[in-house]
C-alpha cells in the first residue's frame, strides 16, 4: 500500500530539484567544520564578545522572518536555539543574488538543516544573533515539522503531544520539543557517575552473553530464538545474575554491567519488555554491607543530576541521602495489614490473599503468595527510600540463607516512591543448596509456573569449585532514571520505547473516488489537500472541501471545471 505525499511534501521535493538545477547539491558530503555552539554563545558572549568575531555554527532552521533585503531566522543545534541575521548583499557580494532571493526565500523550508559563517552582534532590541556572511545547505528536509508555537512569554502552543507519535517519531520529539532531551541527558549522567563510583572502588566492568541457553538469575518468563548453525534454542537474557557470578568464581573481586535485559511480560507505565538493568557483584562482602553502598551510591548520583540528594517526585519530595529506613518483609506486611504471616502454611496464605481481596492461581507456590500480598499491600506506601529485607526463602532461590532467622534469606530490595528500584542478596555459594533450590523451582515449573527458574547445571558446576562469600546488587536503570527526572511513564525515559505496529493509512485507487462521483482529474488534487481516503474525504468538513478545491484550482492554475458545490456535497451522501 502507497501513501499519498501530501501538499507541503509536494512542495518540498519541487524545491529539492530547483535546487539541484541551480547546481547546489542538497547532500553534501564534505565536512562542514562548527566553530560554536547556541548555548555557548548565549552564556558567554556578553562577558567574551572578541571570542565570537568569527563563528560557525550548523543546524536546523526553526523559524523565519522574511523582510525584504533582509531577514531573522532561528537556527537550532544540539545546544539550543540561536537568532540569526541575513542580509542579501552580505551573502550575495556580487551581482548574482540567487542564493538569497530563490534559495533562502523560496527553497529553504522549516526543518532544513543549513551551516552558517558570520559574526556575533546584539540586536537594537538587545538580542545575541549571528550576522549570517556564508550560507549553505546540509540537508534538505522533504517532510514538515509539526509547528509548535512559543509565545513572547516561552509558552508553548500547539505542542507535539500525543504519546503514542512522540514515542514512535522520537526524532520529531526531540527535535520540536528539545527540553525533553534533558531527560536523557539526566540518563546518561545517572550511568556514567554511577560507573564511576565504581571504577574508583576497583571494581571491573565486564560483558556477559545476551544470548543464553538457559533462562536464568531471575524469575520471568523469557524471549526464545532458535540458533540455525547450533540447532539449538536460545533465550534472550532475563538477568546477567548467573554469568556475572561465573567471574567471581573465577577469582574477579568485583565486577558488574550495565546491560539489556528482557522479559516477555507485560507492558505497562512502569514496564517494558526490553529494559536496562546493572548488576554488581562484589566478593567478601554481605546484603548489609551492600545496603551502605547502595545510600553512598544513589546519593551521588542524584547529586550529580540534580545537584542536591533531594529530588522532586510527583508531590512528594524524595531524599537520597541515607540512612534508609529497614523493614523485613514480615513486618512490613503485619505494618501495613495488621496481618503475621511469618507462619502461615499455603493454604492459610491462600485463605489471606481470598480475604483480602487479593487474585491468586493454582500455581502459586507460598513465596508467590507472599509477594502478592506484598505488592498489593505494601509497596504503594513505601515512598522515601526503604528497604525490604530478610525474605522467606521460597521466594528467593539464589540468595544464602539467613544466618540467623530460619526460613528466611538475607536479601533486601530498595523500594522508592511505591516501587522497587533494586534487589540484593547476600548470594548463595553452596553448590549443594542451590541444587535443591533450583529442584524446587523445576517443581513450580511443573505446577504451571511460567515464571520459575530453569536448572543450570554449568551454573551449579562453578559453583561445586568454590565461590567467596559475595553480596550481589541488581539496579533498574530505567526506573531510577524516571525517580531521578519526575518522570511516571517508563516510555519517556526510553529514546525508543516498544510499540505496536504502526497502522498505516492506506491510500484508496482513483476508482474508488470515482465511483462516488468525483471528477477523475479532481482525484490528484484531493490528495494534495491530505485527503488520501474515502475515510479522510467522509471525516472532512464538505464546505471547506468545496472552498479547499476552489483555493487548489488558483493556486495550482489548474484549467478545469471546478466541481459544483452540489456535487460536492453528493460525494459525502
């Protein structure tokens, strides 16, 4: 199926070969050398006006004034936006004014990305522009950006706001909405200072397969692909817990990885199947000693994206810097319901979840059950940072057991503004009771399951040759990043989050308009005007299509009979 080009990409692809007849090539390939930068030149010109005498700036154009022999636009980089000043005989020194008269002022379009040489000046109205000396052209834009409309004021009008667009068309998000880009500016900062807080420590960072031959290191039910030259299926990573694991084994006394993870679950404000997670490994150390290493290494980072541990969340105020409250997860449940469950068998936590209204299935297996409670219970009310510790030991399979409270594992997860953000264990290194562990949890597969873990025996063979005392830390990058912007959705702090299948608009036959009476040579000027459908044409308002036509015929010089507006209104019957 075809789409129809709609008026303005019309417009723009005739402009594309007026210039190419013109002899200017709209793609040029050379290297355009950039001097300076919009933010630069706005922060520092007024103390440093003889830096910017001379200056090359590139970018898009975003809005024009034309006037005349002269003319105001706004070009935008990657920094910011920048007035800019051309005059026509400054870039036209000689008789030929070509390049200002046809290309600046017919063939340029909004979105165009254009390199400029000149120099610096304030306007009589005390505005930094450049005085555009050499103009050329980057690259010529044949689709339109959406107008988005700032008053004097910098209140935005007419924004590109639809989720769905913005996520699927990021490049035009970023690009007609550039203050998001802080968001993902802020991302990059929240890794980059938490590698460093690592690297400072001596810790390594490593890689680990993303494909894997077992699913393992988490409970989620995974992506499968089948290798054609292995004959042999493959899962796409859930966790890196397994791998990373392998490496202290192998004498690393720490090492972590920011990396990919995938879940084949849910979609939701908080979830995406494809996420980023960091996890540490840290040899000689347990889940307390983790915990201070946690509050040392958040409260870092948000000072280091936002310049204070304090960090605005929705309404409430979160603050980063330690120390964090600590509840087991027995307490906190008893705290929140008023209900013990530390000795309840399944069929008591069965009974608890029907009465407190709670959805459970036959394949839940005691800790399923507990952490269901947990989760409806619990987290919402969690909202400066806390940790969860010391789980019962059917929910956590890799984790060691407590060294003091039986039936339970020394683990913690940190939950902040209702939801978890990281989980750490003091990390099970005996081989034989992990062998057990991973049993039970083939016996959950067995009940239907779909979440339970797999049998790793290459696993449970590192281990059978010695694994140090080690504390593990697994840290949802993309929900920190949400904590650490005020951000609610996942999808906004994902350049490119997963969608549906876009739906594409197909484009209808000639026949099919003429088979409700329009005009076979009125069919190309329908599409021109963006209706491309019978349903585009059903959904149109029929006086302005009939005015439409007639604005279409004069500024097309087109020489035919302009259809009656009888006719006209037939055609939406």
């Amino acid at each position: 199926m075809s789409t129809a080009l709609s008026e303005q990409e019309i417009l723009r692809r005739e402009s594309l070969q007026q210039l190419r007849a013109l002899g200017i090539n709209p793609y040029p390939a050379e290297e355009y050398k950039v001097t300076a930068f919009a933010q630069d030149i706005t922060d520092n010109f007024n103390r440093f006006p003889d830096h910017y005498k001379k200056v090359t700036l590139a970018g898009r154009i975003m809005t024009r004034r034309i006037m005349g022999n002269a003319s105001f636009a706004e070009l935008q980089d990657s920094t910011g936006r920048m007035q800019i000043y051309l005059k026509r005989d400054d870039i036209c020194p000689g008789e030929d004014k070509t390049l200002y008269n046809t290309v600046f002022k017919k063939l340029l379009d909004i979105g165009d990305y254009i390199g400029i040489k000149g120099f610096v000046f304030l306007t009589q109205t005390g505005e930094i522009s450049v005085h555009v000396q050499e103009l050329m052209l980057l690259s010529k834009a044949l689709k339109p950006l959406p107008v988005v409309k700032r008053d004097e004021e910098g209140n935005i009008h007419d924004a590109f706001t639809d989720p769905e667009l913005r996520y699927r068309q990021r490049y035009v998000d970023l690009t007609v909405n550039p203050e998001y880009k802080q968001i993902f500016i802020k991302r990059s900062k929240v890794i980059s200072s938490m590698r460093e807080y690592f690297n400072k420590k001596g810790w390594m960072e490593v890689e680990t397969p993303i494909l894997q031959p077992v699913h393992g290191g988490a409970a989620a039910r995974p992506f499968s692909t089948h290798h054609n030259t292995l004959d042999m299926p493959l899962f796409l990573r859930i966790a890196n817990e397994l791998y990373l694991k392998r490496l202290i084994v192998a004498g690393f006394d720490g090492v972590y990885e920011f990396g990919k993870m995938f879940r084949n679950e849910g979609m939701d404000r908080t979830h995406n199947p494809e996420f980023t997670s960091m996890e540490i490994y840290v040899a000689y150390k347990d889940y307390n000693w983790m915990m201070a290493m946690v509050e040392e290494c958040l409260e870092i980072v948000a000072r280091t994206v936002n310049g204070i541990p304090v960090v605005q969340v929705g309404a409430n105020e979160i603050n980063f810097a330690g120390p964090y409250e600590k509840l087991s997860m027995y307490d906190s449940i008893l705290k929140y319901t008023g209900i013990d469950v530390s000795a309840m068998d399944e069929a008591a936590l069965r009974e608890t979840c029907r009465d407190l209204g709670i959805e459970v299935n036959p394949s839940m297996g005691k800790g399923k059950l507990i952490d269901e409670i947990f989760s409806a219970k619990v987290e919402a009310n969690l909202i400066q940072p806390t940790y969860i510790t010391d789980y019962p030991i059917e929910m956590t399979p890799l984790a060691k057991k407590h060294r003091t409270k039986e039936g339970l594992v020394e683990r913690f997860e940190l939950f902040v503004n209702g939801k978890e953000i990281a989980n750490a264990y003091s990390e099970l290194n005996d081989a034989i009771d992990q062998r057990e562990r991973l049993e039970e949890q083939l016996i959950l597969a067995g009940r239907g399951d779909d979440e339970a873990m797999a049998m790793d025996d290459d696993f449970l063979r590192a281990l059978e040759y010695g694994m140090p005392p080690t504390s593990g830390l697994g840290i949802g990058i993309d929900r920190l990043v949400m904590l650490m912007t005020n951000q609610s959705a996942i999808q906004e702090v994902l350049f490119f989050p997963q969608m549906r299948p876009e739906k594409k608009a197909k484009t209808v036959t000639a026949d099919d308009f003429l088979h409700i009476g329009v005009p076979a040579e009125w069919v190309p000027v329908l599409n021109k005007m963006g209706i491309n459908t019978l349903e585009d044409l059903k959904a149109a308002n029929p006086n302005k299509v009939f005015n439409d036509l007639g604005g279409m015929r004069k500024k097309l010089k087109l020489d035919i009979t302009l259809p009656s507006k009888e006719l006209v209104m037939a055609w939406f019957a």
